[in-house]
C-alpha cells in the first residue's frame, strides 16, 4: 500500500514541533511514510537562536527513523507561511500526486495518518471533493447522524490533505475575485460554514494579507467543492497560545477537542451537506450575532463599492 507523503511546516517553536513530531510518530503508517520538514527562514537576529534550535531538534529526530525517510528543506531567508507552504506543498505534490499536510503546532491522533490516506484513496475520483479535513471543530451533531465524515464548504488548515490536480489549479492570485462582487451566491456559499470568510478574503486582496488558506477556500467555493471532515477530529492545535502569528490564546478553549474520541476505523462514504451540521459549523466560527451583522453590512458595502469603482 502507497501510502501519501507528509509535509510540516515549521519556524521557530521548538516545543510545539517536537510534540507535533512525537505525536505524528506514534501514527503506525509514520514507518511507511515520507516526511518533508520545511524551516522557515529567521525573520530578524533575534529569530535566529529559535530557528537554529527547531532545525537541531529536527536534525537530531532524522537520527531516530521514525519514517521512512525524513527530508529536511532549510530556507535561507525568511518567506513567511503563506510562501512557504504554497511552494513546499508544491514541491512535494508534484513528486508523488498527493500530500498531507500538517504545521508544527497540530498534534495528531495515532489514527491520523490512517485516516487521512484512506481518505484521499477513497475520495480521489469524486469530482465534488477538494480537500480532506484532519481537524473538526468540537459542534454537536444532530441524534439520528450516521456517518463518520461530514461534508462542509470550508477548507481547513488543521492537518489536512488534497490531491495534485486541485492543489495545481488554485489561482494564488485571486484573479476572479470579481466573481464574487458580482455574484452573492458565492459570498453565501463562502460564508455559509463561517461569516468570517469573505472577510478574510477580502483582507488578502486589499492588505496583501498573508493567508494561504482563506485562497484555498475560495478556490473550492469557486469550483463548487466540498471538504471532508471527520466527525470526531484527529488533530488537536496546541498553537493557540499566542506564541505563533496567527495564535489568539482566546480561541484556545473554543478550538479544544479530545482525541481520544477519534475513530480507528472510520466509515467513509459519499456525503452531501448537512444543514443542522452546517448551522452548527458556521455558529462556532462566526462569533455570535454581532459579528455576523457586522459582517453582513461590511459585505454590503464593499459589493457596492466594488460595483462603483467597475462602473466608473
């Protein structure tokens, strides 16, 4: 059995990668599995003492052959996660036609590798599939749901997997993004698993934010994609600590799940969307009513301001 090479990304916290890596090894499938370590380039001097400790840590687990082969990639200068994951996925996809995907604070289940290449052979030929979900948020779910995976329209971030022929069709550049200020059906589409979404979007577009992921997204909402999710997740963040860019240690209790209620031997099979499961979903993410009135007006207006400035 082939089984999907692994790629993490890693930068300066020593701690939470090697809790990432210990966990990741315990995965019986590590044995059979590449794993490609992406370091990031220190920002500045005061990086480089952290830097140089998480490359020695991830020097010093080669030794070990926990995998079947550990290949480390240390970028001089530093690209920023964006950049780095873009083109280190990139590099490795184009080698071997899929890849999973985990940064250096998603602590995995020992099932994680298990499922989520059993995922991506199951799901590969499914034209509405875009990507596979190794983190679920901690929603409930209605009683009488039967299945072990759900579908939503929100990529995740969390450990997860996709296939070459989406990963390679993803426009970075957000080219289309006009198709979105003319067609409110695709802001709904994106938002409808979170309010936050075109947002976030929009943030990347006007203040070159630094997200690939809110692209990856909006790339599955422009094709018409779902992701797979399991019902109970196989990663747990420990990054919600303020210690990394995007860490807020407010979202640490909200985001917190239990691996041991990951599933050794997951069913998968082809699911449509499941509106309790997606109200649920987008509730957790979008911050309350508030939030979502806020963001509703911003969207209203940025539309209109778009539609102007096209006109104009």
């Amino acid at each position: 059995m082939d089984y999907a090479p692994i790629v993490m990304f890693v930068y300066n916290r020593a701690d939470h990668f090697t809790q990432t890596y210990e966990a990741l090894a315990k995965c019986p499938e590590a044995k059979n599995s590449l794993l490609y370590i992406f370091s990031d380039g220190a920002k500045n001097d005061k990086a480089k003492p952290q830097v140089e400790q998480v490359r020695q840590t991830a020097k010093e687990f080669a030794k070990r052959h926990d995998f079947l082969e550990l290949i480390i990639t240390e970028n001089q200068e530093n690209k920023g996660l964006a950049k780095s994951v873009i083109n280190g996925v990139s590099k490795v996809i184009d080698k071997h036609g899929s890849v999973i995907v985990v940064e250096d604070d998603c602590v995995s289940s020992p099932y994680f590798l298990l499922f989520m290449n059993i995922a991506l052979r199951f799901y590969k030929d499914d034209s509405r599939i875009g990507s596979i979900a190794g983190y679920a948020p901690p929603i409930l779910f209605p009683k009488t749901y039967p299945s072990d995976v759900f579908a939503a329209y929100r990529s995740c971030s969390w450990g997860w997997a996709t296939w070459k022929e989406i990963w390679d069709s993803v426009d970075w550049d957000l080219t289309y993004m006009q198709d979105f200020y003319q067609n409110p059906d695709m802001i709904k589409k994106l938002n409808s698993f979170g309010s936050d979404r075109f947002m976030r979007l929009y943030r990347n577009v006007v203040s070159n934010a630094n997200s690939w992921s809110v692209k990856f997204g909006a790339y599955h909402i422009k094709e018409d994609l779902l992701t797979i999710y399991p019902r109970y997740s196989y990663i747990s963040n420990i990054g919600c600590d303020e210690t990394g860019v995007h860490s807020k240690s407010a979202d640490a209790e909200k985001m917190r799940v239990d691996l041991s209620k990951a599933i050794p031997n997951p069913k998968l099979e082809k699911v449509e969307v499941n509106p309790e499961i997606q109200k649920n979903f987008k509730k957790h993410y979008s911050g309350g009513k508030l939030s979502d009135i806020k963001r509703y007006f911003a969207t209203k207006y940025i539309i209109f301001k778009e539609k102007r400035k096209k006109s104009v």
